[in-house]
C-alpha cells in the first residue's frame, strides 16, 4: 500500500514561473467523503484513476493506476460530479524534494497552491521564498472540496488570512464549519472580516454562528439577536423564563445593551452537520416566531430591521 505524506502551501509572486514549464491537468471526483476519495485525472495525453483514504495528519493511502485516455474522458463527462478541476501544474526540483505548483483556472480561477511529498511526516522542509502560509490542514483547498465549493464562489475568500485564533482547535474548528455552511446555505453574509463567524437571515431572523476556543476544545455558538430596543418588564423577564423552560434546548437571554437574544451552543469536536444545521435553523425559526410577539407587547424592532 502507498502512503501519500504531503504538505501544502499557498503561493506568493511569480518568481516560481521561470522555474519549471507547466502541464495542462484536468481532473473530477466519483466520490468524495471524509474515508476516501475516488479521483479520475488526465496529466498531459495520460489518464489515471486515484483513490485515497482518510487523511492522517499529513499523511493517507493512495493508490494510483494508469488508465487509457479515452476511459478517463469518458469517466470525467459521464461519472464526475462537476464542476471539474482544470488547472495547469509545475514541477520545480528543489535540493531533494519536487515542489508542484498548481494554477487553477475555471470555478477555480486566481488560486495558486504548492505542494511537497515527504517520506516522513516530521521531515524537516526549507521553504522557498514564494511559499506563503501553509494550508495542509485547511479542507477548502483539498482538491475534493475545490469541486463542491470552488474558490471563486468562497464568501470567506482568504479572509483568514487577517482573522486571529486564539488557539488552532478553534482555527480547525471553524474552518470545518466554513465547509458546512456553505453546503447547508449556499450564500450568507459576515459581520466582521476579522471575527471566526457567519451570519444569515431567515425571514425576519438573523443568526450568528461563531467559534470560541474552550478548554482544549472548540463550542461552536448559533446565536440570534431577537429585539432591539424592547421595553425591559418584569412581565417580559416572565415571559422569557416561561419560554426558556418550554425549550428543549437553547434559551433566551438580555445582554448588556438590553437586547433580547437567543443562543444555544454545541461542542467543536463532536459536531456533525447534521447537529449544526438543526441548532442553526432551530435558533432561526424560534427567533422569527417570537420577535413580532415581543414587539408587538413590549416595542422594539427586529433584527431585520437594524441589521444591515
């Protein structure tokens, strides 16, 4: 069995260009899930077919096989969930590693990435000087993903550039939510470049989605700004509390600026989409049920209404 060891990078300048001459690659996925990868590639007028497993650190199996062209074109229009991966790829000789520059076009246009195979994981490695950040782990520039979620369509395009992490499970965390979210609502707006967060409407509703770092884990909190500006009453903090026990979870809450708030929060590590779709839509459509009710007893106005 063969072992992929890779690490991959984003890349800065053009000094890289003059180094090698490229290769037209086309390439598209049979499947895609977190265990394993089907891929169908033509490199030049040579067709393989690919399939990897789950991804180890740096490292996952691979195993690679030659195909016929005609089979692997056939295999990309017929069998290859779309959009396909047109990109044209530099192999640049470096002491005794080949760094392979990517240049994607397409869905993927304006993404430049460098990899490296290693034949260790704790293989040290000297980066040239138009290597930028690493993104090994960041799963938006796996292949894979490119063609669900192509670099063109991100709504949080390289914005972590400028975002601070507190710690990198909290980093991981969010960057495997970004994937989520834009599986399971395909446009939201964000509130602050610099902030680990999403937000989006449902009818009058707006939820905030962000990533706090807790203790050697993440909580992922889904949080929705119900009413601005309502008049605070004891008739008002009962209604809340009787609504709070009725919940089955999440809860009501008045934070410093009076506003009435809604939140529930879930564990980073043993999250699932499933579990963060229902906790995003479950705040949502609470919110957008209860904010007329509040306004219509106690004034205020809506997220809908203040929420640009």
């Amino acid at each position: 069995m063969a072992v992929e060891i890779e690490r991959k990078f984003l890349v800065r300048g053009d000094q890289w260009r003059s180094l090698s001459v490229g290769v037209v690659y086309r390439q598209g996925y049979i499947t895609t899930t977190p265990e394993k990868t089907v891929r169908v590639r033509i490199a030049g007028n040579q067709g393989y077919l690919t399939i990897k497993g789950a991804s180890e650190g740096y490292q996952r199996a691979e195993f690679e096989y030659l195909i016929p062209i005609e089979d692997a074109e056939q295999m990309l229009s017929s069998l290859c969930v779309g959009p396909l991966i047109e990109k044209k790829r530099y192999k640049i000789p470096i002491g005794d590693l080949i760094w392979e520059v990517d240049e994607f076009f397409g869905d993927n246009q304006g993404l430049i990435l460098a990899e490296v195979e290693l034949n260790s994981p704790e293989q040290a490695v000297e980066l040239p000087e138009w290597i930028g950040e690493e993104v090994s782990h960041d799963y938006r520039y796996y292949n894979a993903n490119l063609t669900k979620f192509p670099y063109t369509q991100w709504a949080y395009q390289v914005r972590t550039t400028i975002m601070e992490f507190q710690t990198q499970v909290q980093r991981e965390c969010y960057e495997q939510v970004a994937i989520w979210m834009e599986e399971m609502f395909t446009q939201y707006p964000w509130e602050k470049l610099d902030d680990p967060g999403f937000g989006l409407f449902l009818g009058s509703a707006w939820v905030e989605v962000r990533i706090y770092p807790w203790h050697e884990d993440a909580v992922i909190e889904t949080r929705s700004l119900v009413v601005q500006g309502a008049e605070i009453t004891p008739e008002l903090m009962q209604f809340l509390l009787l609504k709070n026990s009725q919940m089955r979870f999440g809860g009501f809450a008045i934070d410093d600026h009076d506003n009435i708030c809604l939140s529930h929060t879930i564990v980073g590590s043993t999250c699932d989409p499933g579990e963060l779709e229902s906790s995003v839509l479950s705040v949502l459509e609470t919110a957008d049920d209860f904010d007329d009710q509040i306004i219509q007893k106690w004034g205020g106005k809506r997220a809908l209404d203040i929420v640009p």
